[in-house]
C-alpha cells in the first residue's frame, strides 16, 4: 500500500481525488501489468486487461469497503475477476490448430489469435523478421507501435519530414509482413526436419 | 459497387495489418514493465475520467439545490400568501356585500382547489 495514501482519508478514494488516483494508479499499472503478463505472455492484452481493470476501479470506487480490505487487494480482486472473465472467454472458443505460417499468410485478412502471440516460437519469428529490416525502418515502428508516437512526433526524433516518415512506416510495414511470412515458414520447416 | 467493396477490402486489410503489426512488434519489447507510453496515456485517460464523473455529480448537486432551495420555496410561498389574502378577501367582500355565507364558502373552496392544483403539479 503507498504510504501515502494510507495516512489520507478514504473518503478522497471514494470521492475522486485526483492526486490520490495519479498516486494510486502509477503504482497500481505496472503491479497489474506484471500479473496479467505471467498468466499470459501477451503485452497487447495485458495493456487491454489493465485498462479494463484500471476503468473498472474507478466507475465502481463509490463501493470501495475500507473495512473489507486496502485499495491494492480491492484493485487486485478485481484485477482476478478479469483473470477468470478472459479465461472462461477463451475456453467457450476453439482453440487455433494448424501451424504458425498459415496465421502469418493471413496477416492482414484475419486477426492473429492471441494464442498464437503467446507462443514462444513467435517472438522468435517477429526478432528474427525485425532484424532484418533497416536500422531506420525498425526505429520507426518500434517508435509508432511500442513507443505510441505519431509521424509528426517520429520526424522530431528521426530528423527526416513527417512526409518521409509515412512513406517509411509504409515501406516498413509491408517488408515486415513479408520477412514475418518467411520466417514463420523457415521456423515450421526447420521443425519439420 | 465493385469498386466501393474492393476499396472497403483494401481500407480494412490495412488497418487489419496495422493491428495485427502492433500486437507482434509489441513482444519484442520489454514483458515485465508496462511502455512508458501507455503508462502515461491510462493514467491521463483515468484522470480525464474521475474529473469528468466529480464535475457531473457536482452539477447534479448543485441542480437539486437550487430547485429545493430557490424557485420552489420562493413560488411556494407567494402561491401561499396568495390563498391566504384570496380567502381573507373573500370573507371581507361576503361581510360588505351582506353576501350569502354559500357564496363565501364557495369562493374559500375554489381558493383551495387552485392551491392543491398547484400542490398537485409541484408532486408530478
């Protein structure tokens, strides 16, 4: 529990205090983030679930219990009880069957299945597909995908027009979906042998 | 026809590749701490949040305290003296008159009804 917030009052918990909030959810993201991410090994739905977890504390604050429990095991049952939503959601589906390189032929028809994100064979595949792009093509979607940065701010960092930066993440993208396409096939006839 | 589904194909295999980019190119980074992007974006994203329920709820507040506080006690008691001197006026014209005391009775009713008519509306 942040110190902090353990000396002020609940009622600014219940009531919205900003300052406790931005105290309590700059601790909360990266503890839920590390939860979700050892269930499963997925950064895009572990950003999803603490969003969703986050928004859900703070719609339904008003019925917080300071008797029943600190803020952090209150956020934490929650955070569990979309655990349990995900898990039961992914059970009621079909599992993806077949291998890797049918799901990469179809990148940009059909979404990739999150089980097939978690697999540890596509991390290798999307290192090894990344690797091979140019230096400036890889520093450009890392800055618009991972860092969340648009083409103006990405011409900022890259010193290049914001022009030049679109037609890059263009030129990026699609050599990405072909190195991805390659590497998923290498990787399943590299296990076929 | 044709041409609007091929474009509509095209638009949607593009964002479709987008997506799908974002959520490969995101496991090559680090999987035990949140990006500093999406930190700051949530924690503004909640704060945005909390500040716009806390101003709603206060404009809710502040709205059935002026109808409780201001307009309605305001009309109310106007409407209030207004019945008292309308039947105080009626018994005063009945005597001057040398009226039926029926008369009287029937103008302090009418004076009554008005009154809960008002009560009545203010209810619904």
């Amino acid at each position: 529990m942040p110190e902090g917030l353990e000396q002020r009052s609940w009622l600014g918990f219940a009531e919205g205090d900003a300052e406790i909030w931005r105290e309590f959810i700059s601790q909360q993201i990266p503890r839920l983030y590390g939860l979700f991410v050892k269930r499963w090994l997925n950064p895009s739905l572990a950003e999803e679930l603490v969003q969703k977890t986050v928004f859900d504390a703070v719609r339904g604050r008003g019925s917080y219990d300071p008797s029943k429990g600190s803020p952090e095991e209150w956020i934490l049952g929650i955070a569990r009880n979309n655990i349990s939503l995900e898990a039961r959601k992914r059970a009621s589906r079909p599992s993806p069957n077949g291998d890797i390189s049918s799901y990469f032929a179809a990148i940009d028809t059909r979404p990739l299945p999150d089980e097939v994100l978690e697999r540890q064979e596509t991390t290798l595949i999307v290192r090894s597909a990344m690797s091979r792009l140019e230096p400036k093509e890889q520093t450009a979607l890392k800055a618009k995908y991972i860092e969340g940065l648009d083409a103006r701010d990405i011409s900022r960092q890259m010193n290049v027009t914001e022009k030049a930066v679109h037609s890059m993440l263009y030129r990026a993208r699609i050599s990405l979906r072909q190195e991805l396409k390659r590497a998923a096939i290498q990787d399943v006839e590299g296990q076929r042998l | 026809m044709k041409r609007e589904n091929d474009n509509s194909f095209y638009y949607n295999s593009i964002i479709l590749l987008d997506k799908n980019l974002a959520r490969l190119v995101k496991l090559t980074c680090d999987p035990d701490k949140p990006t500093e992007a999406f930190t700051q974006s949530l924690t503004s994203n909640v704060l945005g949040e909390i500040k716009r329920s806390v101003e709603a709820n206060k404009r809710t507040r502040e709205n059935i305290l002026v109808k409780v506080s201001w307009l309605d006690k305001a009309v109310g008691w106007a409407a209030m003296s207004a019945a008292a001197c309308a039947a105080g006026l009626a018994f005063v014209v009945a005597a001057l008159l040398k009226l039926n005391s029926c008369l009287a009775v029937m103008a302090i009713m009418t004076v009554f009804a008005n009154w809960l008519n008002y009560l009545g509306g203010l209810i619904l």
